[in-house]
C-alpha cells in the first residue's frame, strides 16, 4: 500500500521523509470537500428558510366583482398578504387570510370571486453560486499540477531519472494523480449535495409555488450572480 501510495505523488512526497505531505494532500482534499458542504448547505437552506418564512408575499390576488353599472369588473393586488386593504368601488375590504369570499372583512358581495396567483419558488435563486467554492478547488489542483512537474526539476533534478524509466506516463500520473483525484472527489460532492437541494427544494415547497418545469442553470451555481 505505501509503494502504491508512492507512486501518486511528485518526487517531495515520496518515501518516509514525504509521508507527511502526502497526509496533508488527503487532508486538504477533505477540508475542501467538507467546506463546500458547509458553505453551499448554509447557502441554500438560509435562502429557502428566509423564502419560506416570507410565504405570504409570494402571491398576488385577484379579486373579480360586478361593477354598478352591472358588468364584470376585477382589482388586482400584488404581494398580497394579511392586512392588506383593499379598495372596490366606493368600499375598503381588507384581506384576513385564506381563500373565497370570506377571507375579506367585511365578506365581499355574492358573485364576487377570489383568485390567487402564487408566484414560483425558483431553485435558481436558492442555488446561486452554492458551489462556487468548486472554481477554487479546481485552481488550486491546477496548482498543484504545476508545482509538481516543477518539483521534478528542481532542486534536485530528478526529472533526468523520470525520463529513464521504461514507463513514459510515470511522470504524468505523479503529477496529475492526486490534483485529478481532488477535482474529482469535490465535484462528485457537488453532484450529492444538488441532488439533495432538489429533492429537498420539491418536498418542502408548496405544490401551489412548483413551476411546472423545474430547469437549473449550473453555470449560475458556479459563479457570482446577483
């Protein structure tokens, strides 16, 4: 296991003298792993939670009436919620809470007719740059890449033994193994960690607030967007 374990990393973390460096390459790539999940939970369940608290500004009220002249009249009312007033004709009414003619006070007319318009809860504002923390990771694999072909030029020059050995892809995996492995493991993290968002965003909101299409945009969860 420790040749093996050799053989994934550049010339400075070979041998009993680089067993600490390659303890630190492992534990680097479970802080990274274990900081993308705390930052992107933190991310999305606060923006969920704070959405969810605000449920009953996220919807609209129509309110349909016939008018003194006897035709067919309405009133729109956005970011309804109760406690708001509203006016029709000559009359003030105000929102008390759940739906039909009843949830005015005082009770709108006979005839009159409530409807609500929900407006969608949208996964991609809850999921707004929750991975950003993945570009770094890739950065700093890219990094380290560079560091460890340059570790075989310097100081000791061992790139000259490298290039002796019968396997040419000897250099390559000592270089690229454990930055691929990094890349790889923290991606794979993401993946989980969005399949719960999903699962967690459609059991949790209100089937009224549901779009019918559920699309995400993964660029937006990787980069800064406001």
């Amino acid at each position: 296991m420790k040749k093996t374990d050799d053989r994934l990393f550049a010339g400075y973390c070979m041998g009993d003298a680089g067993a600490y460096r390659r303890h630190m390459h492992y534990r680097l790539m479970v802080i990274l792993i274990v900081a993308i999940a705390i930052f992107s939970s933190m991310l999305f369940f606060v923006r969920f939670l704070e959405d969810s608290s605000n449920a009953d500004t996220w919807k609209d009220l129509t309110v349909y009436y016939t008018n003194e002249e006897g035709y067919r009249d309405y009133v729109f009312v956005s970011d309804v919620s109760e406690g708001t007033t509203i006016r029709i004709g000559d009359k003030q009414y105000e929102y008390r809470g759940g739906e039909g003619r009843e949830c005015m006070w005082p009770a709108l007319p006979k005839g009159s007719e409530t409807v609500f318009h929900y407006r969608p809860a949208d996964i991609n504002e809850f999921m707004s740059n929750v991975f950003i923390l993945f570009p770094v990771c890739f950065v700093i694999a890219l990094v380290e890449v560079i560091l460890n072909y340059r570790s075989f030029y310097r100081p000791a020059k061992s790139i000259y033994v490298m290039k002796r050995l019968s396997s040419g892809s000897e250099l390559h995996r000592r270089c690229l193994a454990i930055p691929l492995l990094t890349v790889f493991a923290t991606l794979a993290a993401c993946v989980l960690l969005g399949l719960l968002f999903l699962l967690y965003y459609q059991g949790n909101t209100k089937p009224e607030r549901l779009p019918d299409t559920i699309s995400l945009n993964v660029w937006r969860t990787l980069i800064w967007w406001r």
